[in-house]
C-alpha cells in the first residue's frame, strides 16, 4: 500500500471558531470522514494546523540556524490540515481525497509519499 499526502487548502489567512454553526457543521464532515478512514484501514495519521501566521521558519547554514516568525511561503494560499493516508492504488487515494474536497467544502491536495 501506497501512503498518500492530502492537504488541505485555504485562500488567505484563517481563523477557525468552532463556536459557529458553519464551523460545527464542517468539523462534523470531517468527523465523519476520519471515522470512514479508520473503518477502512486507510487512516495514518490528520490534523488541522493552526493558521500559517503561527509558524516559525528555520535555515540551516554551515555552522548555524536562524529563525524567523511567519509561513515559508509568500503565497495566498495556506495549508490548513492534512492526512495521511493508506491505498491501494492511486484511485483509491484519488476516491479518499474527492470525500475530503466534499468534507471540507474546499481544495485537497493529493500526493504520494517516496517509496520505501
């Protein structure tokens, strides 16, 4: 079996309050679907991420690493959770990313790990 990146994608910076309504109703979307992929053995391992303004960056130089507040990227888009997933094949993986794209109400990446 295959192990498969699906990421999920927001326009701009988030905040997520799961005291909305809109919030409780996607949050149970993806409730069930973790609950899907566990049945299915194809649940590795998920979580949402806290948005991109919390990250911190770390460079590597020949005898240092410095630190800087931010996201690496300078993009709009911010990943805002993943999975990762097992499948059999890459159908399957595509099957599990499309109920993501439906849980989520919004983009997934889908991407295969190296081989081992």
């Amino acid at each position: 079996m295959t192990q498969y990146l699906m990421s999920v994608w927001h326009d701009g910076e988030y905040e997520v309050d799961f005291s909305t309504e809109e919030a409780q109703r996607l949050d149970a979307q993806v409730g069930a679907l973790n609950d899907e992929l566990q049945s299915a053995d194809a649940w590795v391992f998920g979580g949402g991420l806290h948005p991109a303004s919390s990250a911190t960056v770390l460079r590597a130089t020949a005898d240092d690493v410095s630190m800087t507040d931010g996201p690496y990227a300078e993009s709009k888009e911010q990943m805002g959770g993943f999975w990762v997933i097992e499948a059999a094949d890459l159908d399957a993986a595509l099957e599990w990313a499309r109920k993501a794209a439906v849980a989520c109400e919004g983009p997934v990446e889908l991407r295969p790990f190296q081989g081992e």
